[in-house]
C-alpha cells in the first residue's frame, strides 16, 4: 500500500485545470504540484463496479503500480478515474495499460 502522503485528497481540487489524457479504460489528470513529491489519486464509481469489494481491489491494484513505479514519474499530482471496460481487463492487462497512459502524461 502507499503511503498516507502519497495521496491525493480530492477536496483539494474541485474547478483545478490540469492536462487531462484519455484511454478507452481510464481518464488521468496532471496537476502541477505544490509538494516536492508526486501524489496520486484513484476514482471509481459505484456504477462501474457495483461491488465495494472489486472497487477497493482496484484501487489497492493502482496504488501498489504507484507505489513501485511511482518514483520514476515526474513530480506532479495524478488523479486517475477508472472506466468501466477497466473492470473486466486481466490484471496484467490493466496494469499495462496505465503505465503506458502514464509514459504518454510523463513526456
């Protein structure tokens, strides 16, 4: 798991602009950073994954790539919305596509 500091608490950002990047199974936004460290965020809703369990497996699977790859992105805050065909991707799958979704938001 990462880190409590690592988080990125939404009240914070509510009308914030920041580049915004696309795939068919997630939507990243880079907000430039007030914090010599990154930061990163997960939302899922409810409507996408109906059950909390899967939700939270999800999350605790981004926050784990964060945690590991994390230092290697440049310093900004990441917030990550998690698409409904990100749902039934295979682990590796899913975690494949962030990272390039993230190699796309770090050049």
């Amino acid at each position: 798991m990462i880190a409590k500091k690592f988080k990125l608490p939404i009240q914070l950002f509510p009308g914030k602009r920041g580049k915004l990047f696309k795939s068919p199974n997630f939507t990243l936004k880079v907000f430039p950073a007030d914090l010599p460290f990154s930061r990163f965020g997960v939302t899922i809703s409810a409507k996408t994954a109906p059950k909390a369990a899967k939700r939270n497996l999800l999350k605790r699977t981004l926050f784990n790539d964060f945690r590991i790859h994390g230092k290697d992105l440049p310093v900004a805050d990441y917030w990550i919305t998690i698409l409904a065909p990100a749902v039934g991707l295979a682990n590796g799958a899913f975690v494949e596509e962030l990272k390039r979704l993230l190699n796309v938001a770090s050049e």
